[in-house]
C-alpha cells in the first residue's frame, strides 16, 4: 500500500503482535487499508484451542484447528505484512519492537519494526509456580506440539507396556496418566483420555484398556471452579463413575522423571505417572515481563495492566494490549474475552484514523475557524471511543462420555444445562465459533468420522 493517502497524509504503521484469539479477531475486524498492517508472530497459523484437548486422542485431527495467517491476511481489504518471528523486545518510547525470525534456514534474522501503534497480543505461556521438574517431565496442553507430544507418550507408554508381564510395577507405572490442574484444560483433557480408553481401547486392547488409570489432580476442593456448584458436583460424579481416579485438596509439590509428590493436608503422597500433562493455568511470556519491566506503571506480576479502553498504561497514546498477556479485573484469560477484545480494537483503530486525518488537517490548516471546527471534530470522536463492555455468554466444559456442562447467560438470565443435550449444545457452539467454513467442515467430519470407525491410535 502508499505511504501516503490520496490526501498526502502518512499511513501509519501497526504493528500487531501475535496470532491467537486477540490479534486474529482484530485481523479480521479491521479495515486494513486504513494503515500499513504488520502481524508478527511465531505462530503461521491461527488455533482454535477449545478443541485442542481432544486432538491427542484422535477424536478431533490438528489440521481441522488451524487457520493460516497468511489466507486470513489474503481476505482482508487491504495489504497485510506478516513475518513469521517472535518479538523479543518492545521499547515503548522509541515504538520499536525488535522481532527475531523463527526460520531455521535463516538463523534467526533479527530485524527493528518502527510503529506508531502496537497491539500486544502475544497471549501467555503455562506456569509451573516454579514446582521443582515440572518442565523437564511434564507435557503442556497449550499448543499444537504439546499435543502431538502428549499424542507419543501414550501410544508408546501403551506399546512398551505390552511388553512387560502384568506383575511388573513397571506396567502399572507407564500406564497410570496423571493430569494436574482441575481447570478446563485438565478436566477436558482427562475426559478426552478416558473416552479413549473406554470407547476405542476397550476393543482393540480390552486387557490394558483395564489397567489404564487416569488420575486428575486438583489443589482445591473442587475442580472447574469457575461454574456452578450444581454442575461441578454433577461432573465431579460422573468422574466417578468413569473411574477417572479425583485427587481433591491435593498439591503438587515435585516431579521426577516417574514420581509426583503431592501433598493432601498433611499427608504427602508418590505417585508413580507414565504420562504427566500439566495444566495448572497462565504466566506472562518474557517478552511481556520484558515490557513490565521497562515501566513504572506496570507493577503487576499476572500481565500487562491496561485502562477500561485496553490501552496500555505508560503507553496509552500507542499502545493496545489485549487477550491473556493482560490482567484487569473482571476480565479472565479467556477466547471469549480475547476475541471481544479484537472486535473492540477494530472499532477503535478505525475511529483513530479518522482523529488522526483530522490531526493532519489541522497541521496543514492555519485558518482558526477551520480550526476550531475541525478540534471540536476530534473532541466528537474521542468521546464515540466509549470503553470496552464485556459480554459474558457462558463457560461449557466438554466432561466425558459424551456430556458437558454449561453456564450460559442470556441478559440477566443464568442457565445451567448438564448432560447428553448440553454435548450437542456444546457441540454446535464450537461448530459455530470456528473462523472458517473450512474448519467448520473438518470438524464436524472428524466427529462423523469418530462416530463409524473410531479413534485412530496410531503414532
Ligand atoms: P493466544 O490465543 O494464546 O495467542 C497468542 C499468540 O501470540 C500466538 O499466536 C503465539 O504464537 C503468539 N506469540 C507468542 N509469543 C510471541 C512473541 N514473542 N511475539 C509475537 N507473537 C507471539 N477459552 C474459552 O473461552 N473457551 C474455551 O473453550 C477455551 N478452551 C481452551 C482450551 C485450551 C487447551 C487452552 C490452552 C485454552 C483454552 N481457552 C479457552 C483459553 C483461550 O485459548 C485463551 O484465553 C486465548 O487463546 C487467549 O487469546 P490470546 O490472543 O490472548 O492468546
Ligand atoms: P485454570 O487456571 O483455569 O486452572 C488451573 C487449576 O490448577 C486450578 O484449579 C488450580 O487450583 C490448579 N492447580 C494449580 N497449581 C496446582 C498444583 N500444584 N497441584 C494441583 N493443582 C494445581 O487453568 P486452565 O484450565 O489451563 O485454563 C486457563 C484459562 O483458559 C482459564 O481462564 C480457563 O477459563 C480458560 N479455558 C477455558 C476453557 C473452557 O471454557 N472450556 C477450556 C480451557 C481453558
């Protein structure tokens, strides 16, 4: 795109940092020939993480969850520049952001992004709370490679374990999959794993299917704390009958390469795992602690702070920061939250570059009346810039056999729903977030697909 508009005005450069919920909704919620539009992210493609804890196991495949960067880019109105590198420093005073290429071919090209505004949605990473071997020996349930690792620990766990004589504490160690974190991700992922067992090993392995164990372990008194009691006690119950082994009020303290040590009150317990997933919630990444650090302003340790309009204090004239790398209470490290925000972000930048137009006339303009007009005009838009409104719809948890549990709120009304419904519900809202039509389509033949033949379980 010109530098300049037709007016000789100066297309400003944004710089958008990340490919996740934020940054893609505002992508794709923007009229980008408005500015020169730059994303940069590690990430080439867009994941739709609701659906990520069922792709270990087979029932969803990971090419039905991503979107390309580059075909969201390619239907936007106007150009998008997209470089495939992570930001590794942002200097808001100087508004340059130093950006390192993941390329293996190219090294690791570093390269200085000059912009004039910056959104920062660069999300978070999983935290250990520091639990001492949680990095070296636990799997994450974040991206796309952490399932595809979970993915070879429990098919190769299972294969190896058929070769040891059922006597062997050696087999009953590789096939007890532990999950810590009671939280969406662990819960949906530990129903996922046990569908498998029950639905799929069950046919083709019936004798390990029996010796699988999957354990979920929960520091609280109770898992998915975020609903309602009502339905955490139903999908607590049903954990039961599915046998999937609930540790409540239990800590983990430390990981080795075969044992958690978990504390339950005073009583400390080994647990010998096969397979350890992590899901204990989200810490800032370097590059946001990096921002923190530069600023007065920003003395949270949860994420970067930001006004009611999602600008950044210290920064507030340049720079937007939305999705899980913030922390404002009331609003949680959710898609949901992450993708409003994107929406709003557009609706902003599109009021920007009309204060900024008139910012340029002003400049250019030495005549007072013609002045004063055009003052009152800026006056009018920044007003129209009203702060973000969140709007809550609900919270769904898929909790195995074929059921979930939901939440949702319509106006002032509340509505908890559980059961094989509230499955079908659950699935035709996921259907319905999906960006694309494609996805749309690919995941509902996975399901079709899961349904006749079952879940693949090759590596
Ligand atoms: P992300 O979506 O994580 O995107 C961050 C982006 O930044 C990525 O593209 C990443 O590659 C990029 N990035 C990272 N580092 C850099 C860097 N240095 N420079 C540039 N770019 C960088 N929420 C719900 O509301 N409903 C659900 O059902 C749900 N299910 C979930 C299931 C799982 C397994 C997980 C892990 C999360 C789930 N969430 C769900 C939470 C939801 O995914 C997050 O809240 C959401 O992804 C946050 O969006 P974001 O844009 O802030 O970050
Ligand atoms: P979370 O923060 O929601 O839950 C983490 C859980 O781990 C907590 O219950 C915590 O008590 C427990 N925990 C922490 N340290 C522990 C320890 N040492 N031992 C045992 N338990 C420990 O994390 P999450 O599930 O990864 O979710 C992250 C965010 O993503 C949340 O905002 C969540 O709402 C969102 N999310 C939503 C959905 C959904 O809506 N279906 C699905 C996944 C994630």
């Amino acid at each position: 795109q010109a530098e300049t508009f037709s007016n000789g005005s100066p297309r400003k450069t944004l710089v958008i940092l990340g490919s996740g919920w934020g940054s893609i909704s505002l992508l794709k919620n923007l009229d980008t020939t408005l500015y020169n539009v730059v994303i940069v992210s590690p990430r080439n493609y867009f994941l739709f993480t609701p659906l990520l804890p069922s792709t270990p196991v087979g029932t969803i495949e990971l090419k039905s969850i991503v979107e390309p960067v580059r075909s969201i880019a390619r239907r936007a109105p106007g150009e998008v520049t997209y470089y495939e590198a992570e930001a590794q420093d942002i200097d808001p005073v100087k508004k340059i952001v130093q950006i390192k290429s993941v390329s293996k071919d190219e090294g690791g090209l570093t390269k200085e992004l000059k912009y004039d505004y910056l959104v920062v949605g660069v999300g978070a990473q999983p935290t250990t709370f520091g639990i001492p071997g949680v990095y070296e020996n636990a799997s994450f349930l974040k991206e796309i490679p952490d399932a595809q690792e979970i993915r070879v620990k429990v098919m190769n766990n299972i294969e190896k374990a058929t070769t040891l004589s059922p006597e062997d504490p050696e087999r009953m160690r590789l096939l007890n999959f532990v999950v810590v974190g009671g939280g969406p991700t662990g819960v949906e992922f530990a129903a996922e794993l046990q569908d498998y067992i029950d639905q799929d090993l069950a046919k083709w392995m019936p004798e390990i299917s029996k010796e699988l164990k999957v354990t979920l372990v929960e520091a609280l008194p109770n898992i998915l704390n975020m609903f309602d009691k009502s339905l955490i006690e139903y999908a607590q119950d049903l954990f039961k009958k599915e046998k999937i082994d609930l540790k409540l009020n239990t800590m983990v303290k430390n990981v080795t390469g075969t044992t958690i040590t978990a504390k339950t009150g005073d009583a400390t317990e080994d647990i010998p795992y096969g397979v350890l997933v992590w899901a204990t919630g989200n810490a800032p990444r370097d590059v946001t602690k990096g921002l923190m650090g530069k600023m007065e302003q920003q003395n949270s340790r949860r994420g970067l702070l930001i006004n009611d309009k999602l600008e950044l204090l210290g920064a507030e004239d340049s720079v937007w920061a939305i999705g899980d790398c913030t922390f404002y209470p009331g609003l949680f490290p959710t898609a949901q939250v992450a993708h409003q925000e994107g929406e709003y972000l557009a609706r902003v930048l599109k009021k920007q570059y009309k204060i900024d137009q008139h910012n340029w006339t002003l400049v250019q303009n030495s005549n007072a009346a013609e002045t004063a007009k055009v003052q009152s005009r800026i006056e009018k838009l920044n007003d129209q810039i009203q702060p973000f409104k969140y709007n809550h719809q609900g919270a769904l948890a898929y909790i195995g056999s074929e059921k979930a549990i939901a939440d949702v709120a319509i106006g002032e009304s509340k509505y908890r729903l559980k059961g094989s419904w509230t499955f079908l519900f659950w699935k035709s809202a996921y259907l319905s977030m999906c960006l694309s039509f494609r996805n749309r389509i690919l995941v509902a033949l996975d399901w079709w697909k899961v349904s006749f033949f079952g879940r693949d379980s090759s590596v």
